[in-house]
C-alpha cells in the first residue's frame, strides 16, 4: 500500500503496520528453528538465516537503488512483491507438523520468561551491540562523504562492500560458532567487540579512503558476527519452550538499540560542532561494553 499513497499520515499508518508485521519474523523464526533441528546444528541454521539479511543490502543498494530511480512507488511495489512470494513459501514449503507439536511440552508463562535474568542481561547487551551496528551504518555515509569529498554514489558502493562483509562475517560465525568455538561464545563475543572498536576508532584517525574501505568492512564483519554470535546464543542457553519468547524479548532490545543509536551520534556530532569523533568513539564504547558484558551471562 506504501507504494499508492502520498499522505503524510497514511506512510506513518503504513509503515507501523509494516514494522509490525516484521517484528514477528526473529522470535518466530527462532521459534521454528528450535522446534525443527537438533541444538548442534541450530546456531549454523539461524546464522544461515542471518546472513540472508546481508544478501538483502546487497540487493537494496543495487537492485533496488536502480529501480528507485525509474520511480520510487515501483521499489514498493517490489517490496510487497517480494513480502507476497515469502508469504506463500512459508505457507506452502515450511513443514506442517513440528517435532515440538507432537510432544507434550512444559507451559512457561511470559512472566517467567521476563523473569530469567539471562534474557534481561541479553536485552542489554543486544541493545549495546545495535547501538554500534545501527549507529555506525546510519553515520558512514555522511562521515565518509564530507571527510573525503565523496559522491553518493561512491559512499554508497563502500556501504555495499561493507554488506558483502557482513553477509561474509553472519556466515563465517556459524561456522566457526559450530566446529571451533563450540560453547564459547562469550570469548567469540568478546574477540569481536574488541575487533570493531578498534576499526571504528582508527576510522576517525586516519585520512586515507583504502584504509577507510578496509576499516569499514571490518566494522560491518565483525560487528554483524558479535550481533550473529548474541541472537543465536540463545539456542544454546535455554530450552526451546522459551525460545520464541525469550528471542522476542532479546530483539526487542536490539531494535531500541537501532531506534536510539542516529538520534544519540546526531546529538553528539551536533555537540562536537559537526566532528565524527565523539560520536564513533561512543560507538566503539558501547560495542565493548556490550561484548564484555556477556561474561555476567551464566550458560
């Protein structure tokens, strides 16, 4: 519907509803991974999933791009078109019957679920991690054209570099999750955080655009990986009555994380009189106190 309207208040109407309709898809597909695949292989699966999200910038910055500027109701259009054909993939390919349904399993109130100290320590430390992820991809665009004098355009194929990063970085976690760092998260984590701290700090430091390029896919691989390593964790820690629930609550607070971090970088580059500086480096702060934070989660 976004693409037939052209009221202010309709796109605000529309867009909620849209936002909502999205809101469901981590907790219940997390729900459907738990329910469908033995705990070994279930971090690889919803890494997997994740790095469909990468695969879907590079098609936004391409693809779509493209199809924007013939007209921008057709990227709409495309939009719901594509929201239709997984509509009936879930609908016709997804199996019928779950392993869960078949079993007679425990009822765990919303309430105990809320309860479990472990989710609410992963609500913030997603929050953290978001706050950098979203921050940072919100703010390079602008960082990297008036630092360097660059097009749109140009910036915009750094941006894709830096989504072909971090399909690369959601892959290479569940691998590495899966057969190196099996039950070690927490390290995984940590290593991460650590990784794209300092690539956003050195970012802000330097006055070369290679070094920028190669900075920027380093922040988009290994803080995709710390967020990849955080929302799969729950497959290992907890039991898949909860899951679903659990996941809801855990994204909930990565969602918050991507609604404050532009406004919290705008505020502080318009308090620094336009410089990036105190803006990244609070980026990099947030990124490692949420990477540091998952040695309080007891698994």
């Amino acid at each position: 519907m976004f693409g037939f309207v052209s009221s202010l208040m309709l796109f605000v109407m529309i867009r909620f509803g849209a936002g909502l309709g999205h809101g469901g898809y981590p907790s219940s597909c997390s729900k459907a991974v738990a329910e469908n695949f033995d705990k070994k292989k279930r971090v690889m699966v919803q890494s997997g999933i994740l790095t469909t999200s990468g695969i879907g910038g590079i098609l936004a910055f391409t693809l779509g791009a493209n199809i924007i500027a013939m007209n921008w109701r057709y990227g709409y259009f495309m939009l719901g078109t594509l929201f239709l054909v997984a509509f009936f993939c879930i609908l016709f390919l997804l199996p019928k019957d779950t392993k869960l349904i078949k079993q007679e399993t425990k009822k765990i109130s919303f309430v105990e679920v809320i309860k479990n100290v472990n989710v609410l320590k992963l609500f913030v430390i997603m929050l953290l991690l978001n706050i950098t992820y979203y921050g940072s991809m919100s703010w390079l665009p602008s960082y990297l054209t008036r630092t360097y004098s660059l097009s749109l355009g140009a910036a915009g194929a750094i941006l894709a570099v830096n989504s072909v990063s971090q399909v690369i970085g959601s892959f290479l976690t569940g691998v590495i999750l899966s057969k190196w760092f099996v039950g070690k998260q927490k390290a995984f984590i940590i290593i991460c955080s650590i990784v794209s701290a300092a690539s956003i700090y050195t970012l802000v430091h330097v006055n070369s655009v290679s070094i920028s390029l190669v900075l920027v896919a380093l922040i988009g691989m290994f803080t995709i990986s710390a967020f990849t390593a955080t929302f799969t964790w729950p497959q290992y820690i907890f039991p898949k009555e909860i899951i679903g629930s659990s996941v809801g609550i855990i994204n909930t607070g990565g969602t918050l994380g991507g609604f404050l971090a532009p406004m919290i970088i705008g505020a502080l580059v318009e308090a620094a009189s336009g410089s990036f500086s105190i803006g990244f480096i609070f980026l990099a702060i947030s990124i490692l106190i949420g990477g540091f934070g998952t040695l309080l989660v007891k698994d």
